[in-house]
C-alpha cells in the first residue's frame, strides 16, 4: 500500500475522530452497559513528579492493540483522555495501513499517577510504552515482545528460556509498522505529541524507511525532532509522552523534557 498519502485527510479525520472516540467507549462500556458520564482528565505536575485526576483506563483491547497483561505494573493502565484516544488511534491507523499485527501496549501509569516502579516518569498520566512491532527473519509478523534491538535493527529473544541459547530466536525491527506509530501521532494534532524516547539506532532506521519512501516531509521533519535517545537507551519500547493540554496547564501541569 502506497504509504506517501496522508494517513488522514480533513474530510476523514473528522469521521475518524467520531470512529475511534465511539471504539473507545464501546471498549469501555464492556457487558455493564453504557458508562456513566465522566469527568474529564487532568495532568497535574510533571511526569517525573505528579498526579493524575480522574485518570481514563485504557481497554483491555481495541481495533489494532492490545494492553499486555504482562508489562512490569499490571495495573498501570490510566492516562489523560489524550492519551487513550491517541493509543486507539494508533491502532486504527497502522491496521489500515499495514494491516495483520497489533500494538502491545505496555505501562502507562496509574489512575491517580503519582510514583510507579521500574519509571522515573509515567506519574502525569502522560507517558505510554509500546513494544516495536517485530518480525522473523522471513518478514513474517510476530508478537511483539522486549527484545532489544540494535542499529540494524536486529535482536535476539531467548525464546522464553533465559540463560540458555538452544531456542533462541532472531527477529527483526518492522521498521514500516513502528513509523507508521510515529506518523500516526504526528498526523493526530488532538495527541499533542511531545517526546518520543527511542534509541540512535532505531530512530535513524526510522527516517532512513520514510525518506526512502518519500513519506510527507514535515512529518520526517518533525519525528527528526521528537525522537531521541535518553540515558536509557530505549532499544527494546518506545516511550511516548504528550504535551499539556490547556485544560491540564489550568490545573497545574508541567512540561518537562
């Protein structure tokens, strides 16, 4: 599928918007029947020191992704409605675009923030970690799992035996699908995207893949400026974060870098 068209136009995003936001409630509305109206979120303080109000649960599953039951907090699932929308999102548009694999989605934070183990951040319910979409060294699509990957986009996973190398098994980076993550957020002005924390290597494979396949230019553009790498060298997840929003600077959010 030809990937230099936008992954939405002005026409589209308003009925995407309207898709993705009733896939959400539907997700969220489960056998209970409809949820009571809630209360909008808030992002207080910064993500390394802050809270989250009224915190959005992320669904178990929706068009496209999957929250890992298995990531490091269990039930760090919550984010700001910005969030949550741009995750679901993301899944709808890598499903239409390079359909056959899902996005595992690992730690956001907890439903009122605040510290979480294995972060220093995830405490304004503005941060998410992704596992890359990944493939066998045929192409062929597998589950997505914490492997580290290095600048060509190589790893090994230790076939769930750690310590030994009999059933070892090499995977690659599916550099289309992880862009296509990136272009979704870029493309999604409701996502307000701040950061995305990545490693060297991945990110110049990243735009490499999209100047190769001559993807819009201000979108390469813009994922030159938001990726980088942390001290950490995020080579096995991507780590998102979002700016504030207005509401959310009202009630004492911080960016942070």
């Amino acid at each position: 599928m030809n990937e230099t068209k936008k992954i939405v136009t002005l026409p589209v995003a308003i009925t995407l918007a309207t898709s993705v936001a009733a896939v959400v409630a539907l997700a969220e509305e489960g056998d209970g029947g409809p949820p009571a109206a809630r209360p909008p979120t808030t992002s207080v303080g910064n993500p390394n020191e802050g809270k989250l109000v009224n915190g959005r649960r992320l669904p178990d599953r929706g068009e496209g992704f999957y929250s890992n039951p298995h990531g490091p907090n269990k039930e760090a699932k919550y984010g700001t409605d910005e969030l949550i929308e741009a995750i679901a999102r993301i899944g709808h548009d890598v499903e239409h675009m390079a359909p056959g694999a899902t996005l595992f989605v690992n730690d956001l934070g907890f439903q009122g923030g605040g510290v979480i183990s294995h972060h220093q951040s995830h405490q304004a319910g503005r941060d998410v970690d992704f596992l890359f979409y990944m493939t066998d060294t045929r192409g062929k699509t597998i589950r997505p799992r914490g492997v580290h990957f290095d600048g060509r986009g190589e790893g090994t996973w230790n076939g769930g035996t750690a310590g030994d190398t009999f059933d070892d098994v090499h995977v690659r980076f599916d550099t289309r699908r992880n862009w296509l993550v990136l272009r979704s957020l870029i493309e999604n002005e409701d996502a307000n995207l701040q950061r995305v924390f990545v490693s060297e290597g991945l990110r110049s494979l990243m735009l490499a893949h999209a100047e190769r396949s001559r993807q819009p230019l201000w979108v390469i553009e813009r994922a030159s400026e938001v990726m980088c790498q942390p001290r950490a060298p995020h080579d096995d997840h991507f780590h998102i974060r979002l700016y504030c929003t207005a509401e959310d600077y009202a009630g004492g959010c911080r960016d942070t870098w």
